[in-house]
C-alpha cells in the first residue's frame, strides 16, 4: 500500500480522483438496476 501511494505520489496522480472516476465509469457499464442480486451477464 505504501509502495502505491508513494508511487502515485512520484507521478502526481490524485488517488481520491482516480477511484471517483472509476466508480463512475462502472456505474455507467454495470447499472445496479440490472446487475443487482444475479450473478448472471445482461445485454
């Protein structure tokens, strides 16, 4: 975990932004309206 943070830290990379980001991006491919409680894929 350290080794990761002193890395995005030697690249300027804003972890906090980063993960919002990601969520966002995973909550537009993986609507839980859709996903929630199945485990199998949708169209």
């Amino acid at each position: 975990m350290n080794y990761l943070v002193s890395i995005a830290d030697k690249f300027e990379i804003e972890i906090l932004e980063v993960g919002i980001e990601n969520i966002k991006l995973n909550t537009k491919e993986y609507p839980a309206s859709q996903v929630r409680g199945g485990y199998i894929e949708y169209d």
